[in-house]
C-alpha cells in the first residue's frame, strides 16, 4: 500500500474541506438540525457545483471517474461536521450501482440531476428487524415487475426523488430496480432517528416497477449487492474517521481549556490515558479502511477487508465515541452544545448496516469458505 496521496487527491481533500468549513461550521449545523426535515441544500448544491458528488461517476453523465480513495476524502470531511446531507445514501448506495450496472437510458434519466446537486436519492432494502412485518418482495407481471412490502429506517426518504430498491425475488433470488419516489402505490409514514436525520418507513402495495427501471435479477443482483456493500461499508468507516476524529479533537480542546484542581483537565492522567485509547482505535480504523480502499481501487476482491473495516467502525465508533462524551462530562448531553451530534453519529454509523455481531459472523462465514484470505 501507498500511504502518500497524490496532488489530485490532496487537491479534492483541500476542496472538500473548504467547503465543509465555509458551509457547515457549528452555527450553521444547528440551524439545519432545528428543522423537521434536517438537510443542508445549499451545501448538497454546492457539493454538485463543485463536481464533488459526480466525483466517482461516468464522465458521460458529467462524472469524474474517480475511485473510492478520492470519494473517502470528501466523506471523511462531511464527517468531521456531521452536515446533513445524504452523501453516502446518494452517490455511494445509488448513483454508484446504478452508472455501474444500470442501462444506459436509466442512467441519463436519473443521474444528471444527481450530479448538479437538484436530487436526492437513497437505497430501500428488505425490512430486517424484530417485527413482524411483510417483507419486501417482487414479482414479474408481464414486462413489468409487481413490488409489496415494508422497508423501515430509510435514510432522507422523505427528501429523496427516487429509490434503488432490493427485493426478494422468490425464496432465495434478489431483485433491484429504481422507484420513482412518487411512484402510485409507495407511501410513507416518518420516523424518528437517534441522529435526528430524516427517516421514514416504506409501504409498497403493488407498485409496479417498467422493465426499464430493472436493474439487475438474480446472480447479477447479487453480484450488485455484494459490489453496493463493499463500497458502502468502506465509505461508512471513512465517515467514522471524520466523525470520530473531530469527536476527539473537540474533547482535547475542552480539556485544555477546562480547569480542575487548578490545573487542566488534559493534565490529568487518567484523561489523558483515555484520549490516547481513542486515538488508538481511530487509527485502527484508518488502517483497515485504507485496507478496503486499496483493494477495491485496484480492482481486488475486498469482500474481506470491507468488512473488516465495518466492524472497526463499530469498535472504534463505541471506544473513541463514549471517550469523547465521557470526557466532556455533563455538557456533552446538552443539546446546544455539539458534540451530541458527533456521540449519535457514531453510534448511527456502528448500527447502519449491522453491528459488530453481524460483521464478526460475515467475517468468519468468509473465512471458513476461504481461510488463505487470511495469510493476504
């Protein structure tokens, strides 16, 4: 692995983080968290007039054609603010597999308005939970296919203009296709979120998806899937490194600048011992990420390594994440103050997906099929 990044890359990591710092500084974040549907437009339009959410998209669609190290940075600094916006659910869950693996004509029609920053869009996946609820499925009618079901917790649902949406396609076959969000058929019911982002429960009753809007049935919709999860477990660690490093510098400020006994907070040994465990786990997690990275960027399988990723993204999110709040003491809690912000966002991001049991399960289904992944 090559630890130096490149003039281009450090040139869209200086940009990034430009506008981030202009547009999403503390006061302008609470702003946006105090509406009922917290989203930053005039940064999502700034991103796309900067050409930073096409950064990884087709140059046929106004894209760059960039790989997953360049779009880490970008998320990495959106992490460090914490700005609403759905970056990851956009370009990484969506816009990603659909320039990927979707037909020409479903690309011009979707992903142009995605790149100018004008739409939102986010990924619908089968209800996974503790309820019982109808899951999410689909079957042919003809040409067109048939969807009925319910998907929860779907991230800036209510803002967003479409969905790409996995289903059961029989017992043991996945289908994915694109929804119109005002598709006749799909409604939604609001829900409340740990991170206070806009979220909503999905009813499909016979929503009837055009041959056209079919992406992918089948093995090629796992192929989708497995290739939509790399990359997001990859760019979720990146946005971990952002949230959970500007979590810990916070706490480093406080703690100098708070005085106890006479003497700083940071002076004190068992602060100090803690701050370094945090930073100790985030480092971890910047390693392994750049691990995924590296091997989805040169075309490797990183089956292995995404999800290795994901699970220090929960270890670290829950060591460095209750480190900073712990430190901080009781002004941590209060909502005025912002670093509950950065506590909620690390346990969004350990859940999103799976939690550490589920990756640790993936992981050793991996490794019993292929132990020599191991000795890489």
């Amino acid at each position: 692995m090559n630890f130096t990044y490149t003039e281009d890359q450090l040139a869209i990591k200086d940009v990034a983080d430009k506008i981030f710092r202009d547009m999403a500084a503390d006061d302008k974040i609470k702003v946006c968290f105090s509406e009922d549907k917290p989203f930053h437009k005039a940064l999502w339009k700034t991103l796309g007039e900067s050409g930073l959410i096409a950064a990884t998209l087709p140059a046929e669609i106004g894209g760059s054609e960039m790989g997953m190290t360049e779009l880490s940075l970008i998320i990495e600094a959106q992490g460090a603010s914490v700005a609403p916006i759905p970056f990851i659910e956009t370009v990484v869950e969506c816009a990603m597999p659909i320039a990927q693996f979707a037909d020409t004509e479903l690309q011009q029609r979707v992903l142009p308005s995605v790149c100018a920053g004008d739409a939102v869009l986010s990924a619908v996946r089968p209800y996974n939970g503790l309820q019982d609820l109808q899951p999410l499925t689909v079957k042919a009618d003809g040409d067109n296919w048939v969807l009925n079901g319910v998907s929860a917790l779907v991230s800036y649902a209510p803002l967003a203009n479409g969905f790409l949406v996995v289903a059961h396609n029989g017992a043991d076959a996945s289908w994915v296709g694109y929804c119109d969000a005002n598709t006749s058929g799909l409604t939604q019911v609001t829900q409340n979120s740990t991170t206070s982002e806009a979220v909503a429960q999905l009813t499909f009753d016979n929503v009837v998806v055009a041959a056209a809007d079919v992406i992918a049935v089948g093995e090629k919709a796992e192929e989708l899937i497995e290739w939509q999860t790399q990359r997001t477990y990859a760019a979720i660690a990146s946005q971990q490194i952002g949230v959970l490093k500007d979590g810990l510098r916070r706490a480093a400020e406080y703690t100098t600048e708070r005085k106890q006994f006479g003497r700083p907070l940071s002076k004190f040994q068992a602060v100090a011992q803690q701050a370094a465990d945090a930073y100790m786990a985030i480092e971890a997690l910047r390693g392994v990420c750049w691990r995924a990275l590296d091997d989805i960027d040169s075309g490797r399988d990183a089956s292995l390594s995404s999800r290795v990723a994901k699970f220090w993204v929960c270890e670290a999110g829950h060591i460095a994440g209750h480190i900073f709040l712990h430190i901080h003491g009781g002004i941590g809690q209060d909502l005025d103050y912002p670093l509950h912000r950065y506590f909620t966002w690390a346990k969004r991001n350990e859940n999103y997906l799976g939690a550490a049991t589920k990756q640790s399960v993936a992981l050793g289904d991996l490794i019993k099929a292929a132990p020599e992944r191991v000795a890489i």
